[in-house]
C-alpha cells in the first residue's frame, strides 16, 4: 500500500484508538497516521478515481468471500466471512480485503466496530500500485496480532501463497490452493480464483 496523504473529506482521527472506535471507510491506521487503503485520486476537491484497486482485485475479492462463504455453508462450520473489514494489529489499524471469524470470535466480538485482534483467516490481494515487501510484512503482523493464516494474492503473477507461522505455502496457476490451519479443508483452483 502506498501511503499517500488523506482525503480533507475524512473525519480527524488523532490516534489508534479513535481510529478503533470509528474506522472511516478505506483507511487504515499505520505508524501513527490514518492513511487511505486505496487512495484516491482527489481533482478540484473531489474523487475522481481509486488508484490501485482493479476490477480484478475487485472480482478476486468477491470470489474468495464467496468460495470461504460457500465452504463454512456447505461444512457448517459456523463464523462469518467479510470484505474490508477493521481490525486492529499490535499497533496498527487494518482492514484485510477478505477475513474470515470463527463462530467463537464472532460471538464475542461480532458487534464491535472493529476486531480488537487479527482475524484468524486473513486474504492480502496485491494491486499494482503496492510493494511486495509492504504487503508481506502486513502479513508477518496479522500472524503477530492473533492470526493464524495469511493468503497473500499475487493476481498478475497468478500465484497464491498461503502464510502461517511456521509455514509459506506458493500455489501457483494450474495448482490448488488450500488453507493450512484455517478452515481444514478448504480447497480452490488457482486457475479457478484468478481466472
């Protein structure tokens, strides 16, 4: 993600735990400082494009929640997948493109504004305009706050590496992807997921 400075439209948020209370949409809280996930392009006062999200990313993104959702359905078991959702690291606020919350999470947690933790199934899908050291180092502080797997997407590369602690997994075009820790099981084309 490239940091760059925030929209005059956003709400003034001076610290990490503003940031918790009320996360304004499409911004994260890194090294002290609310910057834009996705910043926009900003021409006589207003948007007028989101650089680094791709229709791709975009169509990835719904994919997975829909290939996560569709396995906890067809498994029962249990949780809730979401898109753009808050969270917060050891010391920073972020917002993963796809999670996934166990039942028991979920029913301690669900009606937060924002997870106080890393969620446990986490998906990073990389755009053109971010650096591959930045997003992996945002999966090395998922793992650090409470995660449990990490799925960095690599959409032009067509590779998908499933991260954990203890291990890094690259599926690669014509391989299926699988999940290492989280939801035991779950299974998808790499040709499937990134067409």
């Amino acid at each position: 993600m490239v940091s760059t400075p925030v929209s005059p439209h956003l709400p003034l948020i001076q610290s990490l735990e503003d940031w918790v209370q009320n996360p304004p949409e499409g911004t994260e809280w890194v090294n002290g400082k609310l910057v834009e996930k996705r910043p926009a392009i900003w021409i006589d006062g207003a948007p007028t494009k989101t650089s680094g999200m791709t229709l791709r990313n975009s169509e990835i993104q719904a994919l997975l929640a829909f290939y996560w959702q569709s396995f906890i359905n067809a498994e029962q078991c249990g949780g809730k997948v979401y898109t753009e959702a808050p969270c917060r690291t050891n010391k920073k606020g972020r917002v993963p493109d796809v999670a996934y919350l166990t039942p028991e999470l979920v029913a301690q947690y669900g009606e937060l504004a924002t997870l106080p933790q890393s969620f446990p199934l986490s998906a990073e899908i990389v755009s053109p305009t971010d650096f591959a050291e930045e997003v992996i180092a945002k999966a090395q502080e998922y793992l650090a706050a409470g995660g449990e797997e990490v799925w960095i997407i690599f959409p032009e590369n067509r590779w998908v590496i499933g991260v954990t602690a203890e291990t890094r997994e690259i599926f690669v075009a014509g391989q299926v992807a699988m999940t290492q820790k989280v939801l035991p099981g779950f299974r998808v084309a790499v040709d499937e997921l990134l067409g």
